[in-house]
C-alpha cells in the first residue's frame, strides 16, 4: 500500500466515524424526546419540534461549511465543528422547560452540519470513478441514528435520560482528538484564492441543483424524519416498550446508514440516474401501503352484517419499513453521485446547499407529521405525507430526465432501421 492510499483510507475511516457519532448525537432526541414529552406534558406537534428543532441549525449550516470547506479544508473544518458541540451536548441534562430544550438543540444541532464537510473532505481524496464508492462509505455514518436506537435507550432505562448527554459528549471530545491525529490535509483540495464567495454561491441559480434538492429532501429529510418519528410511533401504534421501539426503529435506521456504501457502488457501475429512479419507484409503492390507516368497516351480507378490519401488523409494517430504509440509502448515495459527475471543482458548495435543504426536510417534516396527528388523529398520515412528496420528486424526474432520454434513444432506432 502506497503512502498516498493510506491516507486516503486513513481519511476515509476517521470521516466515517467522526459523521457516524456526530449522526447519533443529531439524532439524539428521538430516544431522549420520549420521557421528555412525558415529563413537561408535551402534546404530538410539540414534541415534533422538540426532535427537529437540533435538524433546523444542522441544516442551516451546511452551505456556509461546505463553502470554509472548499476554502479551508475539511479537517479543520470538522474537527472545529465537533469541539464546538461538547458543551452544548453537556448542558442538555440541566434544561428544565421546553424552551430551554429548544435553545440547546439549536446548538447541539451543529454536528448534523458534520455531512457537508466530510462529503467533500472524502470526496477529493478518491479519483473520479471511485468517488461514489467513497462518498457512499462516509454517509455510512447515517448508521450513527441506530446507534443511537441501540446505545441510548439502554441508558435511559439504567440511569435516566440526563446520563445520555454526557455520555455523548465525552464520545464526542474523544472522537474529535482521533480524528485529528489520524487524519491528513493537501493543499491541492483546496479552492483558490480568488474564487470569492459570489462566485460559489452562482449555484444558488442553476435549476438542476434545486432537482438534486428536491430527490435528497425525500432521501435524506424523509430519513431523518423518519428516524426520529419511529420510535414514537412503535411506542403508541403497537404499545410496545421504550428499549423494543427503538430497537424496532433501527431496522428502518441501520440500513438506512450502513447500505450507502452499496448504493455508492451501484451509481459508481450503473449511474446515478437509474439507482434513483427505482430508488423513487420502490419508496412511492412501500409508503403507499404504510399510508393505510388501521380500518374497520361493516358489510351487508345476505346474512347479515359482517365487520372487516385492514391493518399492518408490526411485522409487515417493520419490513416495509426496512424496504424503506433500503431504497433511501441507495438514493442518498446516488443523489451525491449527481453531484460529484456533474460539478466536481465545486463539491464542497453543491453539497452544502443539497445538504442544508434535504436537511430542512428532515426539520419541517417530522413537526408536519406531529401537526397532521394533532389534526386528523391518524398516525400514518405521517406516511401519506411523504408519499406526496415522492410523487412530485417522481414527476420532476421524469419529465426532466426520463423523456430526454426516451428522445435520445428514439432517433438511434430510426437510424438503425434504415440501414
């Protein structure tokens, strides 16, 4: 192995880590949410905004630190960014009001910001026909959310929630000091100079850009939303305990994470168009089925009336719901395949702005699906919602992307039948 290999792989594997536990800390309050909401008496659409609210900065902050990226350079970048969140992680254990929560999850939220530096930071590290393998490792660290479900209720049940935050940051101090020590910078990754933040933020106007915003909102918001919502749900759709809902939540979180290095591979042999495209198709026709309420409805028989129920029970809702899991690690992967094809001089900025608006997915929605509850007193409208979204996601893909290629391949078999 070559000098310039182990650091790519040294780069590569302290990245991953570092994204993995600042995901679980930014993922933290869809465990510690739970005895929260019982203890300050929250009702569904408050307790939306107490999970989404660390989503919210974590978002925010994703164009200014993919731009300092490209400037700066990722390793000082993230390692700055990690420190930056101890204190608050620390201080969540002492708040008392729901305000007070909301505050610290402003600050805590920080480390969701970790994406857009690491995607980059990795991204130039590896050669082009490798960087979606590269890219899909590092958002492997999406896996960081069932860690979570795995190492935090545990905690709760033994100590309380208030020991989570301190575990976390002690976690996070540790992680930020390996990742110094045992990662590398290069000059060359770097943006000149003269590249003024105007001329990053050009972006801003290119409509394909706002198309990877509108895919990764579904991929990655939907994820995180998801993620946080879960537990919840399993806790007052099926009754179970605290420890068996996250655990249950995980197999939509686990390979939600962990399978991004294989949907990396897949864009790498098979492009980013097509692994998105059935991404879309396998989501739409999985969050259909989960949109159905539990129903009960009376037929008139001839001998007489009979009463029917439709409903999923836990074990095909899971797996539906791993389906799910599936399909968006696949496509968080292939969305920032896009990206790295189509502007790989500007990564750090392209996926700064995909990554602080999919994020802002992952803010607005889980808030949206605690209001829907609050309003219609269904909890799989939180399903019917994003299964709206992934059909106007699928609409724009088609109508910008599938029929320029059906007229592509049009005049080809013209040609062909002629000669």
């Amino acid at each position: 192995m070559t000098p310039r290999s182990q650091q790519q792989l040294s780069v590569l594997v302290m990245s991953t880590l570092a994204f993995t536990v600042c995901f679980a800390v930014w993922m933290m309050f869809a465990v510690i949410g739970i005895p929260i909401k019982a203890q300050l008496h929250l009702n569904e659409t408050e307790f939306g905004l107490l999970v989404a609210m660390p989503v919210l900065t974590g978002s925010l902050i994703r164009l200014p630190l993919g731009m300092w990226t490209d400037k700066l350079g990722g390793r000082i970048v993230l390692f700055t960014l990690m420190l930056s969140t101890v204190v608050p992680i620390w201080c969540i254990q002492y708040a008392t009001a729901f305000w007070h929560f909301l505050v610290i999850g402003l600050f805590v939220g920080l480390a969701g910001g970790s994406f857009s530096v690491g995607i980059a930071y990795c991204a130039r590290w590896y050669e082009a026909s490798r960087q979606g393998m590269a890219m899909g490792v590092f958002g492997a660290g999406n896996s960081g959310s069932a860690l979570t479900k795995l190492v935090a209720p545990s905690i709760v049940v033994a100590y309380g929630w208030t020991m989570v935050p301190q575990v976390y940051a002690a976690a996070m101090l540790l992680t930020a000091i390996l990742f110094w020590l045992f990662t590398y910078d290069d000059p060359a990754h770097k943006v000149p100079s003269h590249v003024t933040v105007r001329e990053q933020l050009k972006a801003l106007k290119d409509p394909v850009v706002w198309k990877y915003c509108q895919y990764y909102s579904i991929v990655f918001g939907g994820y995180v939303a998801l993620a946080l919502w879960m537990t919840k749900y399993y806790v007052t759709e099926y009754g179970f305990d605290l420890k068996t809902a996250a655990l249950l939540a995980a197999c939509f979180s686990l390979p939600g994470g962990v399978l991004r290095a294989v949907g990396g591979w897949m864009s790498d042999k098979w492009g980013a168009h097509r692994v998105t495209w059935w991404v879309l198709w396998v989501s739409w026709i999985c969050l259909f089925i989960l949109s159905y309420p539990q129903t009960e409805f009376t037929v008139k028989t001839v001998t007489g009336p009979h009463t029917y129920g439709i409903h999923l029970g836990p074990e095909i809702f899971t797996a539906l719901l791993f389906t799910v899991g599936v399909a968006f690690a696949f496509g968080k992967a292939s969305v920032f395949k896009y990206i790295a094809d189509e502007y790989p001089d500007n990564i750090g900025v392209i996926s700064g702005i995909v990554g602080l608006i999919g994020g802002m997915g992952g803010f607005l929605l889980p808030i949206m699906f605690g209001a829907l509850v609050d309003l219609t007193g269904i909890r799989s409208s939180a399903f019917m919602l994003m299964y709206g979204v992934v059909w106007v996601s699928l609409i724009w893909m088609y109508t910008t992307e599938v029929r320029k290629l059906d007229l592509i391949k049009k005049p080809v078999i013209a040609a062909d039948t002629l000669e």
